[in-house]
C-alpha cells in the first residue's frame, strides 16, 4: 500500500451506503471499519426471525438490477454469485376493490393489452411513454446520480443542462401522467412509485417517470431468501476485502480538534481514524454526534426539510395459507389524494389509508413453514407523529377488515406470529429523524445539490452518506451513494 494512504477510515452504519462506501475503500487499500449501532448488519434491512419464518424488516422491492450488477461487478462478482434472482410474473396486483384488481405482467405485450383493456389506443401512448421514461433513466442513472452534488457548478454544463429539459425536470408527474393517459387505473399504476420517492405526484418533477421504466421494463425482481441476503452478500465482499465490521457498537460523539475528526467515542470504547464517513441518519449525526460549532446544519433547517412518509408496519406469520393474492399487492381501494394529503399536507393518522401487502411466501418456501404464509403490511404514514399500541392496533384491525372483505381471506385466527414496527421503533432502531422510514422527499427543492451536503462544511476529514444525501432514499440510491463518499475520500487524499 502506497505510505500516502492513510492507515484508517471509519465508516458509522452498515446499512446499504455505509457497507458500499467500506468495501470501494478496502478496494482502494484503506484499512475500514464500520460501527454498526444494532446486532446485525443491513441497516433498514435487517431479518427478523420467529417461529420458523423469516422477515424482511425493511425494503421489499428489488428494482433496478443494473445497478446491483454494477455493484457487485467492481469485486468481479456477479449477484448470482451470492443468490438466486427471480422475476415476478406478475410484477404486482393492484386491488380497486373487491373482485376488483389489476395484475401487473412481466411481459411488455401482455402489458400493452392490459393498457388497450383499461383504455383503448392507450398501447401506443404506452411506448411513448416508456420510451422516454428510458430516455430519462439512462441519462438520470448515468449522469446525474454519481455526482456528489457539492455546488451547482457540477451542473453547469450546456449538454446536461440541455437534458434537464428533456427528462423534464420542471414538470410534475402527475401532468405528465395525464398527458398520455385518462383512465384513472392506468393513472394509479404510474403514479404508485412515486409512494417511494416521497411526495405526492403533483409535486414530483417527471424525471421521475424513470422509475416506470425500472417497474415496468426492467422488471419487479425478488432474491430468493429474502431482501437481506443481499446484505448477506455485500458483507462477504466486505470481509473478503479486509473490512472489519463492529456490530452492536453505537457511536455516541464525535471529537474534533482544529476542524479533524480526533476521537470517535463509542459504547465499546474510542476509536482513531483519518477519515468518517457518516452512514448512520444525518441529522442525527449532525445534530446530536457533533458538538455545535462542527454541526452542517440548525435545527430549524432539519425541521424545514420536507421528508418521505414513515411507515406502520405489521409482520405477520399464519398457521394457513392465503389463496388468491400475489407475492406485491398494492390496496389502492380507496382515495390516494386523500391518503397523500394526510401525509403531506395534514400530517396525521390517515382516515381511509391505502396499503401494501407483501406475500414473500408466494415464492420463496424458505421464508416461511410448510402450512403457512409470511406476510408484511406496511402503511404510509406521515413522519413525527405520536405513535402508540393503541393507534397501532387500531389501524391493524382497519387493514385486516379491508384485507379480508377484499381478499376473502379471513385469517385473523390464523395468526401465530404479529409484530409491529413504526415510528418509536425507527427512532429507537436508527436514530431515524421524526421517525421517517424513506428519507427526505424527492421534490425539486430537495434534489441534487439543494440536498443536505455530502460534504461536511466544518470537520474537513468527514462525509456523509445514505439516504439523507445525495442521490437519495432507496436501496439502489444508497448503493450508489456509499459509492460516490469513497470517490470524494479518494480524491481527498489525491489518489482519483
């Protein structure tokens, strides 16, 4: 190892970004540790284990493959190297009511028909529509989403500002939406990703029709064994490369002397190192790790920052299996203006909530007994309310109801595992800011260099990273943002 690379980097979370920052750097030949809060590694994706069924704690969409190849391909691995992928066909269901559904299909012309059913001649505005929803994610995943976003001169450059235009970064999704398509089915399908991003359609730029492409074209993809083993496999490359990841070890502040970090104290004891970067929640980070004068940020700009909804989430185990539903089911029964603005706009407990309901037994027998099914349901809810057993119980019994009217399932006696997750388990688990589930929303005003810094402005040997950050909340995102903190460390210590 050349003797101008320092000897130390500590990276704070292994989640997906602080993981992918670790294993770029060992690749670099920096020694890294990672400081892992909880008892296993994954962050947000952790597993939850009982009574013979496995939970995915967190994500459970697997879109964008490219970017895992990417990924896994700087290691000269391949994701198959690690687990089993398989597409979903359908993708996901859509239920309107009862005996009310759509199925998502995996193959383009069964898609084009199902758009000709719900709205004829609409095949055709289809493949406009995709096509420049590829237009947009090749050159929003190639161009925009590895620049660390430090300045607005990253982006002066008349050929991308050019393509600013043409991905339509100044129109909402929700215009663009309508200007192809009139059916309001069609227009919830398209529309639902933007559940992810964080904001309602009409305050999402239609860049993001990108993530159309992702869903509709790339395809809805589930690794056999649940989401975390891809946690699994980044912490074997991890290793492979000489990273040392320290769990069940939470960072309790950082010490600074003349702008260098000097000392991380831990709960296990303090730590030296020659650079930090940040996975764990930024805020927390910034406001409660680091003593004033260091901090990025105020208070008052972390409350003014508009965030992705949190989540009420319920894993269930049954002793039955549920005929009738697919592996993704989306309950899209009732008003999604209505559920949107009691999020963003009202920010409470929502009346008449859509869901998402998760059936990873559907395929894959491993996750769950012989006679039964794994079940995950999991609500949007706004960030920073009160949250109780109470209220959590009584939003249970709302989404079993509708569950059932609208499945014909009745499985409430069936139940032999049930545990909840929400907003106190978000802030206790990560530190997560008002509890969010998905990071800071995706509009305008949050984008590219308008978001929290990569770059801390006052500790000149710390970065941050994760979905705080540039590029943004999601699993893909974080990938790629563990990447480009371990580019701008690199390029500190001038060996880019």
């Amino acid at each position: 190892m050349n003797n101008t690379i320092p000897k130390h980097i500590i990276v704070i979370g292994a989640g997906f970004a602080g993981l992918a920052a670790a294993s770029v750097l060992a690749k670099a030949g920096f020694k890294v540790t990672v400081l892992e809060k909880n008892d296993q590694p994954g962050g947000r994706a952790r597993l939850w284990e009982s009574e013979g069924f496995k939970f995915d704690m967190g994500p459970s969409w697997y879109w964008m493959p490219d970017v895992f190849e990417n990924y896994f391909a700087l290691f000269g691995y391949k994701p198959s190297d690690f687990y089993e992928l398989k597409r979903l066909d359908p993708g996901y269901r859509i239920y309107y009511g009862k005996d009310d559904y759509m199925d998502v299909p995996a193959d383009m012309q069964q898609l084009e028909a199902l758009f000709e059913q719900e709205e004829p001649g609409s095949s055709t505005n289809l493949r406009a529509f995709l096509k420049q929803a590829e237009y947009k994610y090749r050159v929003g995943m190639g161009e925009y989403v590895f620049r660390p976003s430090h300045n607005i001169g990253e982006f002066i450059d008349w050929n991308l500002i050019e393509k600013s235009f043409s991905i339509q970064l100044l129109t909402s999704m929700s215009k663009h939406v309508r200007k192809y398509f009139k059916n309001p089915k069609l227009i919830k399908l398209l529309e639902f990703p933007v559940l992810f991003l964080g904001a309602t359609a009409q305050d999402t730029p239609a860049m993001y029709s990108m993530m159309n492409y992702a869903d509709l074209a790339l395809g809805t993809w589930y690794p056999m064994g649940g989401m975390h083993e891809i946690v699994k496999a980044m912490v074997k490359t991890a290793e492979e490369l000489g990273v040392e990841i320290k769990l069940s070890t939470e960072v309790l502040s950082i010490e600074t002397a003349n702008g260098i970090v000097s000392t991380i104290k831990t709960n296990r004891g303090n730590y030296k190192a020659d650079f930090v970067v940040a996975g764990a929640d930024y805020a927390h980070v910034d406001q409660e790790l680091l003593d004033k004068p260091n901090q990025n940020y105020t208070p008052q700009y972390w409350d003014k920052r508009v965030m992705s909804p949190s989540s009420l989430l319920f894993y269930i185990g049954t002793d039955c299996k549920v005929e009738g539903i697919q592996h993704h089911n989306l309950f899209f029964d009732e008003d999604f203006e209505q559920h949107a603005a009691d999020i963003y706009t009202q920010a409470k407990w929502p009346d008449k909530p859509l869901f998402y309901v998760a059936c990873t037994s559907k395929t894959d027998n491993t996750v769950a007994p012989a006679n039964g099914e794994n079940l995950f349901f999991l609500m949007p809810i706004a960030p920073g309310l009160e949250d109780n057993n109470v209220t959590r119980e009584k939003y249970f019994d709302l989404m079993m109801d509708r569950f059932e009217k609208i499945t014909g399932n009745n499985i409430r006696n069936n139940i032999v595992v049930k545990r909840s997750y929400a907003l106190n388990d978000f802030k206790a688990d990560y530190h997560s800011f008002k509890g969010n589930a998905y990071g800071l929303s995706n509009i305008l005003s949050q984008t590219a260099f308008f978001k929290p810094a990569m770059r801390s402005k006052k500790v000149k040997n710390l970065l941050y990273t994760g979905q705080l950050t540039v590029p943004g909340p999601g699993v893909p995102p974080a990938l790629i943002s563990g990447q480009v903190a371990a580019g701008e460390v690199i390029k500190y210590f001038n060996l880019g």
